[in-house]
C-alpha cells in the first residue's frame, strides 16, 4: 500500500513512539497529584506544551491539551460566542466540518466569507462583513485543496476593527512555517495525529491576556482552561512530534514528490484538471478531477491498486456528496464528484510518488473504459 492520504492521518514515528512507552508502560500517575511520579508526569507534560509552543511560536502557557483538533476548534469557537457581544460570526464558505457544523449549532448569526476561484478566501468579501461582527473563524490552508490562505491580511482587517479571530491550522501545521505572532491571530488549533503524533490529542494556541471560556469544566485541569486528566503519553507523543515536524521542515522536500506525481498522472492522461492555485499551496497537497470517472469508482480501483487516497476530506469521503469546498470555489458539481485528494508525507519516497501515480493512470484509464465517457483536453488553473 502507497499511502497517500496524510492529511486524512500519519503514521506515528518510531522516535515519538519511543518518547511516549515510559508514560503507556509504567508512568501512569495523575499529573494533579502531589507525589513524585505525578510531578515527573506534570514535567513531561510541560516539557511537551513547550515544545509545541516552540513549532508555532507560541509562549508555554498559551497552549491548551485537548482531545482532538475538533475539540479544539470547538472549544475556541464556543470560547469566542460566549465572551463576544451581539453581532454576527464570520467563518469561510470552505472551512472543514470541525468549525462549520460547531458554527452552525450556536445561537448567533453565521455569515460566510466567499472564496475566489483559486482557492483562496476573498479579503474584500471579509471586509465587506465586518461591521457589527463579533469573532471570526478562517482556516489557515484548506485541507481538501491545500490552498494557503491569506491569513495575515485578515488578521490586520480583524485587528483594526478589535475583532478576535481563530484560525483552524490542523493541515498547515508541520508543513509550512506558522508564527502565531506574525499572523496576529488569537486562537490557533492544532491536531497531534497530523504531524505524525498519536491520535486522541490536539492543543489550541490561546494568546495571553484574551478572556477564554472552558468548554469542559471539572477539575480544572489545564490552568482551568479544559477539564480532565491530561493524557500524559498523547501529550508527550505530540511534543515529540513537534519537534521533529519543525526539524523536518527545512530539509523537506515533499513539494518535488507531489510535483513528480502530478506531472506524470497529467502527463499519462487527459481531461485532468488540478483545482487550487498551483502557486500558494501546501507542498504535500494534491486535488485533481478525472473526466469520466467517477470519485467512488476511483477509490475503488485504487484500493485494488494498493493507493490510499480520499475523495476530499477524509471525514466526507463515502457519503455521496459533492465537496462544499469546491461547490464554494465554483467547480461545477459534476466535476467535483471526479475529484480525489492525493497528500504525501515526509514516509513517502520519489519511487513512490512516479509508482502511485502510474496505477492512478491505469485506474482511471480503466475505469473509463467501463463507463464508456468522453474526456476533454487537460485543464490546469493558470494564475491571471
């Protein structure tokens, strides 16, 4: 199996599964209590909040353990609604379902910032909204296109108008460089079993000195911030994973095994169309549409071939319906049911990029051939 679905999941590295045994085989005090192997415990745990601190230039104390990156978003996003004054919420059209369907449960008036074409979110569209806007949520590089959003210049827009702001960074995280100073945002979630971390752990970048409000209470765990006994091994797997995913990230060199696998899938077929701009996404990320081939058929065939992919988000893949994201780009809902994502990790070689995307050729060439379709000429999006 070439496993190219890494913004579905990662595998756990051996070096954050080595960091973690100590606390899954012996280390099982609560990190509340007072005696040694509980404050052993609480140090591995601050050792650990330091360190994802340090991937996305975070002080310590401005990161919060949570569950997931869902909680995370959940938890900010129900922070921001309790503490923010009348107005309505801002979240783009193409966030991942972790923000929109929190957005939509809360009793507050939801607006949607259009996205260009391309990919990207439309500024003057969010500063269209502004006014009489309490908080807004936008992502920082969309996970099904892996478009990189104009983070920064809706931070200075937010910012002038003293609006708090969230971004959802569980795709970018690892794969690009994030300094939550630089890009002026308030809140910031992230998830541990994206950057090669255990699954069952996330963190949320609150900045010091904004007014948070818990979504778990209880014991008061986290500085008060989220109840619950802590998961020392988790927590420990993801600063383990921090730091090798900040390391890794000026040696990568992920983007030449996506490219090498776009060109020659785009070279061995025709009626292929890459949507997202070209120019400003993730370097792992890959989302092309197939002419005459359907997403369900393709991941079918796939599978046989021994591809791990998925038809847009993970969380979507299988339910038989067009992406939002790219219903929101304005990609015709005929094609974006051909659509699939491809995504590669730092595990992935350059043989396994020019062998996937040889079965992903002879697939789809099949799959054509059953369905009996048409195909148009390639179609790439060119940049005005």
């Amino acid at each position: 199996m070439i496993d190219l679905d890494a913004n579905a999941t990662t595998a756990l590295l051996p070096e954050v599964l080595d960091a973690m045994m100590p606390w899954l085989r012996g280390g099982h005090a609560n990190p509340s209590g007072s005696y040694r192997a509980a404050k052993q415990a609480r140090s591995a745990i601050d050792q650990a909040r330091a360190q994802v601190a340090d991937l996305v230039g975070a002080n310590p104390e401005e990161i919060v353990f949570t569950g997931s990156g869902t909680e995370s978003a959940n938890t900010a996003l129900h922070s921001l609604d309790q503490l923010a004054g009348p107005g309505h919420a801002l979240v783009s059209a193409i966030e991942h379902s972790a923000v929109l369907r929190c957005a939509e449960s809360l009793q507050r008036e939801i607006r949607h910032v259009a996205v260009q074409g391309p990919g990207a979110l439309d500024i003057a569209d969010l500063e269209r909204q502004l006014d009489g806007a309490a908080w807004i949520s936008v992502m920082s590089a969309n996970n099904e296109t892996g478009v990189i959003q104009p983070l920064e210049e809706m931070a200075i827009l937010a910012r002038g108008r003293g609006i708090p702001l969230h971004t959802d960074a569980v795709q970018a995280a690892g794969k690009i460089p994030i300094d939550v100073r630089s890009l002026g945002v308030d809140l910031l979630s992230l998830s541990a079993h994206k950057i090669h971390g255990p699954k069952g752990v996330g963190a949320l970048f609150v900045r010091g000195g904004l007014r948070f409000e818990a979504l778990l209470k209880g014991g008061g765990q986290e500085g008060g911030r989220r109840s619950g006994t802590e998961n020392t091994a988790g927590i420990v797997g993801m600063g383990a994973a921090a730091v090798l995913a900040k390391a890794h990230l000026a040696a990568s060199r992920i983007a030449e095994l996506r490219d090498a696998f776009e060109s020659r899938v785009m070279a061995g077929l025709t009626g292929v169309t890459r949507n997202g701009d070209p120019s400003r996404r993730l370097p792992n990320t890959c989302h092309l549409s197939f002419d005459g081939c359907d997403a369900a058929g393709m991941l079918i065939l796939l599978d046989e071939a021994g591809i791990a992919c998925s038809a847009g988000s993970a969380c979507m893949t299988g339910k038989q319906k067009p992406s939002h994201v790219q219903i929101a780009m304005g990609i015709p809902e005929a094609r974006a049911k051909t659509s699939l994502r491809f995504s590669f990790s730092r595990l992935n070689t350059l043989s396994e990029a020019i062998e996937a995307a040889d079965r992903v050729v002879r697939a789809a060439t099949r799959l054509r051939s059953v369905q009996g379709s048409g195909v148009g000429p390639v179609v790439v999006y060119s940049p005005p």
